[in-house]
C-alpha cells in the first residue's frame, strides 16, 4: 500500500476496516468480561468492574502514549525522507523503551497497590473482593496490554494494518469463548473472566509479535541520539490520545462517586453499562482516527495538501455514521443493553431508559471530538489536540459532573457528558476549519520568499 501514490477513498476505508476491527475486538474485552460476569453475579458484578475500568483507561492510555506519538513522528520522518535523513526507527526504538518503562511502573501499581487503588476509584466493602479477584490473573499480563497498543499503532504504519487486526481478533475469540468457559463451566465467576481477558491479551501479543518475521516488516532496533529529546517529542506528540483514556477513567471515578452519594447502588450498576458502551463508541472513534494517521502523517511530511484534505473529508464521513449509528441504538433500545449486561433486578431496570438515554445524547459529537486530537496530532497541532482532550476530559466534563447534581439534583448528573461534547465541538469545529484552510501556508509563504525561488 503505497500512501503517498495510491488513492486516498480505497487507502483510507482500507485502514479504516484493519482499524476499526482491531478497535472493537479490544472493546469486546470488557463487553464481554461485564456480560459474563454480570449474568452470573448481578449487578454487583457489574458495579465491581465498573469501579476497574479507571485502571484498564490507565494501562490502554499509557500504551497509546508512545504508540500513537512514536508512530505519527515515525511516518513523518518516513514522509520527508529526501530533505531529513534521520531514521525513522530511532522513533520505534525510543517508543520501545519507553514503553517497557511505563509498562514495569504498571505492573509494580498494580500488583502491591491494587487495594487503596480500587477505593480510590469506588469500590466500597461489598465491591472490593470481587474487584480484587478480577484483577489477580491481570496482575500476570499487565505489560502485554501495553505493548499491544504501542505495537498496534506502529503496524498501522509499517504497512501492515491487517495483522495488528488478525492479532486482536485471535486474542478475543480467545477472551470470549475462554469467558464462557472459566465462568459457567468451571464456575470461576468473576476471577475466570480475569483469566481470560489475560490470557487473550498475551495471544494477541505473540501475533503481533510475527510481523518482524515477515518480509514487509521495516521496524528496528536501532542506535539513538539525543534519547530524552525524542522521547519527549513522542510524549508531546501522542499525549492528547493518551489523555483521552486516562481521563475516561478520572471521570469513571468522579462519576463512580456521585452516583453513590446522589442514586444508589442500582445507578452504578446501570452506569457500569454505559462504561462500556461508551469504550465501544469511543473505539470506533479511534478506528476512524488511526485509519487516517499514518495517511496524514506522511503525506503532510511530504507536503501532498491535497491527499491530507481528502483524507480529512473520508473520515469526518466515517465519524459522521458513527455518530448517527449509537445515537439511534442508546435513545431506541436501553434495556437491550440492560439485559446483555446483567440479569437485572426491578430497581435498575426502572433506572436503565433515564440514564441510558440522557448519556447516549453525548454519543452524537463524541466520535468528532475524539478522530479530532489524532487529525491535530497528524498536523503537528499538539497544542490544540490537547486543549480538545483537556476539556472534555477533565476540565469542563469534570466541572459539570460536581456542579449539575448540586443544581439539579440526581438526574442532572447524567446531562453532563452530553454538555461538554457540546461545548467541545464547537471549539474543535472552529479550530479544524482554521488549521484545514491554512494547511501548507506556512511552507508556501517559505517557498516564496526572497531568495527561496
């Protein structure tokens, strides 16, 4: 696949199939993890791995880190190869290394802080057992989560899009059938769903592990200069999608709270639901995303405007249908998903249509909002891409989380998503016109100057 020559609308809904099928596949993780386990111990099953999520948004945000940062430099650098001889593997190398660091600092968390980490996030007495045993087979495989999303990224853009996709599938056929089995079967309960999802996560890592055998493989080991300055280009670079996770799980937490001190039991149970619904909304947005990355990347390196632009139009079309798509689905059947997660009790499913319905509002704006931060990453925009994930990450989605239930009372709490990605689609809006319409001016102004012609 050649992304400088071949065409755009086939480069792009090619990537986008490799990355949307890698993206669901790893959403079918928790999916299927809630479904099981919620079938088989109720909602408190459910309440239990909603109050883990904020450490699966830790572990998959860190991944993303130097994944999505070290790869958008790496196809830059590939893109400008004629007028920058640097390598681009010194981005693959350093992107290694400073995911095996993340990667060890996770790995210590969890295994002796997983406790006061859990009440952290809002596990009380009854929540923290059940919680803990969940995450006692994860303890084995937590590196493995890391490397998958680094590796991912950097398939994508070494041409091989389709194995990082046949990796994550494999790995969760795995999680899925190897859930059925450890839970029911051999009545695990929620430790067997743990089991499986770590044991899926270190199949998919020995897949993605053959791309080096491979003849298309172009990724090294190589000497670096100037180490800390790459890294920090790479953190720089990929910190905005790596926000992005780490705020889902800052807000998981804050939400976590106040649905214990405003709704009750039921409510977090429901809002368990949503946590997972949402990681598939916000995966499809990242496969729209990450199928145009490397597309943006190296061609603004080789400076093709024109191919960024359409590339830009296919994947504003791609978030459009996701948009329209989980709308429809929240606002039209919210007790489908009540009854695929759990065996529900009275309680929550009179609570499940309000909350689940107000949420999903925010499933319109949120792809955008999301395929937004890697469009301003691609262009070398960190500085935007950050303020779109700062804010619906944390600062304005944050604010309205505390703010509506004192205003308003329990059911505000749940109009606060659907807000901020308000909010934040019109500065994302305003802001991707500006950089589309001045896209290459600043290179053509140089071109044109005295002395440059």
């Amino acid at each position: 696949m050649d992304l400088l020559q071949g065409k755009i609308k086939n480069l792009y809904f090619k990537y986008l199939a490799a990355a949307f099928g890698s993206a669901l596949i790893s959403s079918i993780y928790g999916i299927v993890d809630m479904a099981m386990v919620g079938q088989y111990q109720g909602p408190s099953g459910t309440a239990a791995l909603a109050v883990v999520a904020p450490v699966w948004n830790i572990i998959y945000s860190l991944g993303l880190l130097t994944g999505i940062g070290g790869s958008v430099l790496f196809s830059l650098t590939r893109g400008r190869k004629q007028e920058n001889e640097e390598d681009e593997n010194a981005y693959f190398t350093v992107a290694a290394a400073g995911t095996l660091f993340f990667a060890v600092i996770c790995w210590l968390a969890v295994i002796f802080f997983d406790g006061p980490m859990l009440v952290l996030f809002g596990a009380e007495e009854t929540l923290l057992p059940l919680a803990q045993q969940y995450l006692l087979p994860i303890k084995f495989a937590v590196p493995f989560f890391l490397f998958n999303q680094m590796l991912a990224a950097f398939l994508r853009n070494d041409g091989n899009p389709g194995l990082a996709t046949a990796a994550v599938l494999s790995g969760g056929i795995f999680n899925v059938f190897g859930d059925y089995l450890f839970v029911f079967p051999l009545n695990m309960g929620i430790f067997g769903a743990g089991l499986a999802t770590a044991t899926g996560c270190l199949i998919t890592f020995v897949v993605m592990c053959s791309h080096f055998f491979t003849a298309r493989n172009t990724l090294r080991l190589v000497p670096v200069t100037h180490f800390f300055r790459k890294l920090r280009k790479i953190v720089v670079t990929g910190f905005s999608t790596f926000f992005i996770d780490v705020a889902m799980g800052i807000l998981t937490m804050l939400f976590n709270r106040q649905i214990m001190k405003y709704a009750g039991a039921d409510a977090l149970a429901v809002y368990g639901i949503i946590v997972n619904i949402s990681t598939v909304v916000q995966c499809c947005a990242y496969s729209v995303g990450q199928a145009a990355q490397p597309i943006f990347s190296i061609n603004l390196g080789a400076g093709l405007w024109a191919r960024v632009r359409q590339a830009l139009k296919y994947a504003l079309l791609a978030a459009g249908f996701f948009s329209a798509l989980w709308t429809f689905l929240a606002l039209a059947f919210p007790n489908v998903f009540v009854h695929i997660f759990m065996a529900p009790t009275p309680g929550v499913l009179e609570a499940a249509p309000y909350i689940i319905r107000c949420y999903g509002i925010s499933f319109l704006l949120l792809p955008l909002n999301i395929f937004s931060t890697y469009y301003f990453q691609s262009m070398m925009k960190p500085g935007a891409s950050f303020f779109v994930s700062i804010s619906r990450g944390m600062a304005v989605s944050g604010a309205l989380i505390l703010l509506l239930p004192l205003v308003g009372g329990a059911d505000a709490l749940w109009l606060a998503m659907p807000i901020t990605e308000l909010l934040v689609a019109l500065a994302v809006i305003f802001l991707m016109v500006r950089y589309t319409k001045n896209l290459g001016a600043e290179k053509r102004l140089q071109e044109n100057a005295p002395g440059c012609r």
